[in-house]
C-alpha cells in the first residue's frame, strides 16, 4: 500500500470518528458503554486464551491451560468480567424503564424492544450450528468431536438466558437490596462445601441469585446510591478481602472460570468467591467512572467503543465459533503448535498469543455477516448520526433521565 493510500485511509477513519462523536448525544453516559465494551472484550480474550481444542484420537477435544498450569489461574482474574456487564445491565435497564414510564409506554413493549436485540442474533446462531451439526455427523465426524464444538458454539447462551430473565424481571428488582441475594449465595454454599447438605441441584440457585448480586447493584447506581467514590471503595476492597480469604482459608478454587476436570468451579454454577470477585470489580468499574469519561471524549477511542458496543452481542455469540473455524481449517495443515497441541507450557501460551488476531480476522467475518441480525437493516452510509443514535443501547447520565 502506497503512503498516500494510508494517509488517505488514516484521514477516513479519522472523519469517521468525528462522525460518530458529534452524533452521539451529549448527555449519554459514555462510561457506561466504555464498561460495555470492556466487559464483552473481556469475555472474548478470555476464552480464547483459556479454550483450547486438542485434535486426539481423530477428534477434536476441550481441554484448559489452567488444567495443566493452574498457577496461571490470575489470568483469569482479568478476563472473568460478567459481573461488570450485569452491573452495567441492571443500570441501563432500570434508567430505561424509568424512561418508558415516563413517556407513558407499557412494560409489555418496553421488554420487547430490549429483548428483541438482546435474542434475534440468537436465532442465526441456532440456524448455523443446526446445519453445520448436521453436516458434520453425515461426513462422518465423531460425535466426541461434534459434541465439543456444539457446546462451545452454544455456551454462551447460558448468559443471554439469565440476562434476559433479570431484564424481564426489572420492575420486581429496580429496588431490591444488593444484600439479599448475596444472602441467598452465602447460605447455599454454606449447605454445599460447610455442611455438605441439601440436594445436588441446590447450587444452581446461585445462578439467579450471583448474577443478581451486580445486577440489582446497577440497580443501586440509578438510583444515586453508588455516586459517591466510598461505595465504589468499599465494594473494591471489601470484595477483594473476601475473595483472597475465600481463596485463601475456605477452600475456593483460585481459578474465577471453569477448569476441565475440577472438583468445583466458581462459575459453573456461581460461588460465593465468585460473587465476591465480582463486588471488587463493580467496585473498581465504579471508581474507573471519571477517568473513562475523559477517555472517551476522544473521538477515535469512543468511535472504537461505539462500534462494539453497535454489535455487542453478535460478538459475544459469534467469537466461539470463529476460534472453532480457525481451528477447524487449520487442521488440514495438520496439529498447528498452540491451536491443536495441548496448552501444558508457556510455549503452547506464546503460540496462542500468535493466534489472536486469526481469530480477530475471523470474528470479523462473521460480524460482517451476521451484525445485520442485531443491528437491523443497514443504513444509508450519509445517515451515521440516525444509526448511532437509533443502535447504540440507552445509558444516560444520572443527572439526565
């Protein structure tokens, strides 16, 4: 590429930017979708560094880094960041029914738009892995490795599930105290490793009950009781006591995602350390507040934040699959180190880091071909303001309601 060509490309993305920020509302809170974004991204880059497909026996098989070096399990502290997506969740939900109810609209279309965007790019997920499922059993593929891929493909949808069912239920949360559901993940841990009572299904209260913990704390937010900085400091450090005893003293693994082959997992279904992890990193998303807001006053950085946030769900569904397509097609140039070999050493780690912007690439060709599903019809490219201002979720600022 010619040095004019990338001057000229540099000044397109640089217009583009200035576009997309004069269109965005003055009064929008754009820390709220900085911690969207953050959130989403986190979630990506952590299963793609901690996923790994071993091709084995003819098939391919789930294993983990963290199954074969659990003293890599901090990376996981990084990349574990569904609790600031609820928070950010509860917060926006809230704020927007509020909204409606003041405009006179009724829960019943308030929860359809929100669920509408939240659950159409499902379907073509569905769709896809249908077809390719089925492809892939009539060519003869094993049903080990077929069942792999179609959990991984579909695991995110657990998530979508329990968010979509916290949204519906909004106007029962908008002012339940954060207090109570965090009770109710104490208790049910307490029966389970304290006194090894209650039934096996008693754990998967907690996957209600965790998630409702930042939830009903975005909840919290709206409602003015988190503008203060010592609310986001006492979730900070008291969550990050309590997850260092829990880890520590109680037994609780370190590792905040699942790990093949554990005894228990912190996520699958939530524990209490989990919730505890998560109130450190509510508390650290709400300290982090003014600074992302001065961040994002910079037309490029909040261009980039925009465009995930314009497209977060079709990320979050489609980035398994991408990670599997490079997989997949790498086979046929056989076991490629850190794709199909086993994640046992740092080598396996340096190779996958390799590996990140393939499965970027890919992300992108699927976020080309699907984005239409959340985002709906694609616009006239002169109308940028109408589709940032029709597309971007609603998050207000605290003082404009």
């Amino acid at each position: 590429m010619s040095e004019s060509a990338v001057r000229h490309a540099v000044h397109t993305l640089r217009r583009t930017a200035q576009r997309v920020d004069s269109a965005t509302p003055a009064d929008r809170d754009r820390a709220v979708d900085a911690l969207r974004a953050f959130a989403i991204l986190g979630v990506v880059l952590g299963h793609w560094l901690i996923t790994a497909l071993v091709a084995k026996d003819g098939g391919l098989h789930t294993t983990s880094p963290l199954q074969h070096m659990p003293w890599l399990a901090p990376i996981s502290w990084l990349f574990q960041t569904l609790a600031v997506f609820f928070l950010v969740g509860g917060h926006v939900a809230t704020r927007s029914l509020a909204s409606a109810r003041t405009r006179g609209e009724s829960y019943g279309s308030w929860l359809r738009a929100r669920l509408t965007r939240l659950l159409r790019p499902v379907a073509a997920l569905l769709c896809l892995w249908a077809v390719a499922a089925t492809v892939l059993f009539l060519t003869g593929t094993p049903p080990a490795t077929i069942e792999s891929l179609v959990k991984l493909a579909l695991s995110p949808l657990w998530f979508l599930l329990v968010f979509a069912a916290l949204t519906a239920a909004t106007p029962l949360l908008a002012r339940l105290n954060p207090l109570w559901p965090l009770a109710v993940v104490l208790h049910v841990d307490i029966l389970r490793f304290g006194l090894h009572l209650g039934p096996s299904w008693l754990g998967w209260l907690n996957v209600a009950a965790g998630w409702l913990v930042p939830y009903t704390l975005g909840a919290a937010w709206t409602r003015g009781e988190l503008d203060g900085r010592r609310a986001a400091w006492v979730l900070f450090l008291g969550g990050t006591a309590a997850t260092a005893l829990l880890i520590g003293f109680a037994g609780y693994p370190a590792s905040m995602v699942g790990v093949p082959g554990a005894a228990i997992s912190n996520l699958d279904p939530p524990t209490l350390a989990a919730v505890a992890f998560g109130l450190a990193q509510c508390g650290l998303a709400l300290l982090l507040r003014d600074r992302l807001r001065r961040v994002m006053s910079r037309p490029p950085i909040w261009a980039g934040v925009a465009l995930v946030n314009l497209s977060a769900m079709t990320i979050y569904l489609w980035h398994q699959t991408a990670m599997m397509a490079t997989t997949a097609t790498g086979l046929t140039a056989g076991r490629l180190p850190g794709l199909h070999t086993a994640p046992d050493s740092l080598l396996w780690v340096t190779y996958r880091l390799a590996w990140l912007p393939v499965f970027t690439l890919v992300l992108a060709l699927c976020w080309t071909a699907f984005r239409h599903h959340e985002q709906g019809p694609r616009r006239p490219r002169n109308r940028t303001s109408h589709v940032v201002r029709r597309h971007l979720p609603p998050a207000k600022t605290p003082h404009n309601a």
